[in-house]
C-alpha cells in the first residue's frame, strides 16, 4: 500500500504587519537579546508632552528610576512643554512628532526594534493605542500602560482600548475608582492600583517668592483661595465661579485665583465678568505660571471642583506644602482625603456646599492650620513620590521575570543574560536633579 509523506509546515513568522493594521494578532515574545545589555531596557512612552497631571506623574516616575536596575528611554508621541522641561533637566528625550497613527505605529515598531526594548510603559490614552499595537509588531516582551485619566471617552475609542487590553500585561490605575472605570469599559485582565505621589523633599525647603499678591494688589492678610488645573469643563470651575458670591458672603476678605490655561479660558472670564463689581473684582485668571511651587505655598485655601477626577495630584502638592483642601467628592480624591480630617469633601456641581466649605476655612486660621496639618500627614504616610516609584519598579521586575527577560537570583536580586555569561554590570548614567521645576 502507498504511503503519502508531506513536507512538514514551516513555522509562520509573527504577523507583524497584522499588528500593525489592526488584524487578529497571536502574541509573539521577542527572546533574543543582545550579551551586551546588562540591564534591562525600559521605554517610558508619553501620548503628549504639553502640561497636566499625567506629565507630572511621568516626570517624577522618569527622574526617580534606578538606573543602576534599568536601561531607560523616554519617548513621547508629540513635542511640549513637559519634553523642554525634561530635557532642560538633562533628561534625554526622543520625539515621534506623527499625527498619522498608522505612520506613528510603524516609526515606533521600528524604534522598539532598534534598540531592542524589553518592556514600554504607556502613559495616556494615544501612547496606549500606538504604544501598544507597536510593541506588539516588534516583539517587545512586556507591554504595561498607566490609566492616568477619568475622562470618558467616545465607544469607538473605549471598544479600541478594550480589544487591546488582552496583549497588556498590566494596567496600572491610580485610584480604586478608575480601576473600576477600567473594568466597566470591559478592559479585563490584571491591574495594579499605584496611588501618585509627590517629591516631599521638594515641599520641605522654603518655596522661592511668588510675586502673585504683589501683581494683583492681594493684602497678605486677606485669604487666597486657588485652583490649579487646565480650564476645561471637567473641572468645574464655572461651579467655583458661581459659588464665590456665597464665599464672599461668609468671608468678604477672600481673593480666588484661578491658575492654568485651556479651552474654556474666554467663557470663563465672561462669566466672571458678568458678576457683580464686589466678586469680579477679587477674581483673577493668572492664564499659565511656571512658579507652581511658589504659587501654592502663597495660597491659604487649595480647592478641585472637578466633576471627574483620576486622583488630583495638585491637591497632593498642596496637602505637602500644608495647605488646606476643597474638593469634589469624585473619582480617586475620597481615598486621598477624609471629609473634616485632612480636607473637606463636597458634592460635585453644588455651589452652596462649595461656597460653605471655603467660607468655612476662609474665616478660620486655625481651621486652615489644623486640616494643613492633617493633609501634610496623610501625604508623608501614603503618597510619596518614593513609594510610587518603588511600587512600579515592583512591578516591572514582576512581569519582567514573568517574560524571562530576567531571572532572580539571590534576595530576590535581578539578573540579566550578559550578567548571568560573567560581564561585569555598567555604571548607571548620572541622574538628573530632582528638583523637578514646575510645568
């Protein structure tokens, strides 16, 4: 009886051109690496380097990564005041200015390749669709995102995010709440929750003179209420606006600053105009200052009238300079602050509870020092930019091993395959100051 042979099937190669247009997509791990990496090499991709909360969260994150543990990289898909300020730090920072997705995708893949990325870490929501479509076509072991955001995005863009969250191997989210944002947008698989933190030392020198009560005539004894964040309408200042009567009710001798630039900046000053002469005349727009620092140790009263928030780092760099907290009981800011604790808490959009609280501190020194105090505490103990940085390079070595980019040798010590063949390991490139100057 004959007998038939077949030649066997050759191997498919990885679809990497599938990945790159968005086709079914069966992971595939890049496992060689160069001898010559002793340490493994870490990419940290920003979606856009213009200011906000997320870019200070990767500043800090970036300045503060051992370097004698990783060979990083930072990335960012567009330039901005964030890179200037990295690289005025001495932070190297490479640029993929491409608005084309499909073009920016295909320049990252070939990017991951070059330098042989072991893990991209993507932080926002476009460096999460390029990012990670990119690592997938070049074969990057591990694939990791920071959901640094509440915002509620369009179903085109969730149903985007979600078909990818299978190829990430860890979400990492800031809050409890947005893990559970996370989760309702059908984005499974496993996440960390890493609260942000902030540089205590860079809060415990004397803040530089701030120039903003001299510029707008502010008497050092009359009460400065502030708001720093972008002017857009998740963050409810046109709540604050319209609660300042009632703040000026309770405490006449109250000036609001409203600090940052964005796209409600004219219908805000419209409707601040519209008020009487007595409110309009003690509310002033500063548009963007480069002296946060200065500006928020100047301030008596911090406020966050968001309407959705991930965590609110302005009112962290508050609470480390002792200054009492206002604000929105919304997304992440109750697991930072308790209510009649280490701030006040009030119901998102409700100018008669706003203006209460405010009112409340603007009247009260000691109310001010005593909540200053707390919140200073709760910062020291829970939400240091150390811990932060500690507990993401926790994970990284996690997952790291879990790829086998890395073995544990030792306590728990990492080793990579150049140290494991007896090279001796380099010396980790000088680190920038960690003074990190305001965006």
């Amino acid at each position: 009886m004959a007998t038939t042979t077949r030649a066997p099937t050759p191997a498919r190669a990885p679809d990497h051109e599938g990945a790159i247009a968005g086709a079914p997509y069966l992971r595939h791990r890049r496992t060689h690496r160069a001898s010559g990496h002793l340490r493994p090499r870490l990419l940290q991709l920003l979606a856009t380097g213009g200011s906000g909360g997320a870019q200070e969260s990767y500043t800090g994150l970036l300045l503060r990564l051992d370097r004698t543990r990783y060979d990083v990289r930072a990335l960012s898909l567009s330039k901005g005041t964030a890179v200037q300020r990295l690289r005025r730090l001495g932070v190297g920072v490479d640029v993929i200015d491409e608005t084309d997705d499909e073009a920016a995708v295909r320049e990252l893949a070939a990017y991951l390749r070059r330098y042989e990325i072991d893990l991209v870490h993507a932080h926002m929501f476009r460096a999460e669709l390029i990012g990670i479509r990119a690592a997938l076509a070049a074969g990057t072991p591990v694939i990791l995102a920071t959901v640094h955001s509440s915002r509620v995005r369009s179903p085109e863009d969730v149903a985007a995010l979600a078909s990818l969250s299978p190829q990430v191997d860890r979400l990492i989210v800031p809050s409890r709440a947005i893990a559970e944002k996370v989760r309702r947008e059908g984005r499974g698989g496993p996440y960390t929750v890493i609260p942000n933190g902030v540089e205590l030392s860079r809060f415990a020198i004397p803040a530089p003179p701030c120039t903003l009560r001299d510029e707008y005539s502010i008497p050092c004894e009359e009460a400065l209420v502030g708001v720093v964040a972008r002017l857009e309408p998740e963050k409810g200042h046109r709540f604050l606006i319209e609660a300042f009567p009632g703040v000026l009710d309770r405490a006449p001798r109250t000036w609001l600053a409203i600090v940052g630039e964005g796209s409600q900046a004219a219908e805000l000053r419209a409707q601040a105009a519209a008020l009487s002469s007595r409110t309009r005349d003690r509310i002033i727009f500063t548009g963007r200052r480069d002296d946060i620092s200065a500006l928020t140790a100047d301030l008596d009263i911090a406020v966050l009238p968001s309407l959705r928030e991930a965590q609110g780092i302005s009112i962290l760099e508050a609470m480390a300079r002792r200054k009492p907290v206002v604000a929105s009981a919304v997304g992440g800011i109750p697991e930072v602050l308790t209510d009649g604790l280490d701030g006040l808490l009030v119901p998102p959009g409700d100018t008669q509870a706003l203006a209460e609280a405010l009112g409340r501190l603007a009247r009260s020194p000691s109310l001010r020092e005593r909540i200053g105090e707390a919140g200073y505490q709760t910062v020291v103990e829970r939400f240091s930019i150390e811990a932060m940085v500690r507990r993401v390079q926790d994970v990284y070595d996690e997952e790291l091993v879990r790829a086998g980019v890395v073995a544990v040798s030792g306590d728990r010590g990492l080793t990579t395959a150049g140290e494991m063949n007896g090279d001796a390991p380099a010396q980790p490139r000088a680190r920038a100051a960690l003074e990190v100057p305001p965006l």
